[in-house]
C-alpha cells in the first residue's frame, strides 16, 4: 500500500492541478466521467495536497492545520472591496 503523506509530498503540481479540475467539473480531462468514488477519493487527495503544500487562505479551502477556511460574510466583503468586478472601455465615435 502506497504511503499517503509521501505521494502528496512529492505529487507534482500540475498533478495536483488536474485532479482539482476533475473535482470542480466531475470529468477529467479527456471528458470521462468520475465516478462518485473517484470524485469523493480524489477530493480527499486535493485537501490533502492542500493542507499540507499550499499555504490556503482562501473561502472554503484547507489550511496547514487540516481546518476549512470559513470567512464571514463582513471578511468577504472586506476581502473583494474595491475590486471592480468588470471593466468597460469608452468607444470612440
């Protein structure tokens, strides 16, 4: 049986990268679809690399500690304030 803590030690970004995408659209990348146990397995992996590789801050992700992230709705708003969501240019006439 292969060492957990070893494979996300030394799984390779892009690895990482498209099993988070395999999570977020239930699909890989040649367009089969996963599984309910494989979606559940490699959402698990992606916690994982995420605890234990990325220093996560984000809304609903994991941090070092093995804790979700769960902002409140104030430090979401404090988070995105002034940022323009989009940005239009002036034609000319």
């Amino acid at each position: 049986m292969t060492d957990i803590n070893k494979m996300i030690d030394e799984m390779p970004q892009e690895v990482y990268e498209r099993l988070k995408s395999g999570v977020e659209l239930g699909k890989w990348e040649d367009g089969t679809v996963l599984t309910q146990e494989q979606r559940d397995s490699t959402m698990q992996l992606v916690m994982l690399y995420q605890a234990r590789r990325l220093d996560q801050t984000d809304h609903f992700t994991i941090n070092s500690e093995g804790k979700m992230n769960e902002l409140t709705k104030a430090q979401l708003k404090k988070q995105f304030k002034g940022e323009p969501i989009a940005e239009f240019k002036e034609q000319e006439l």
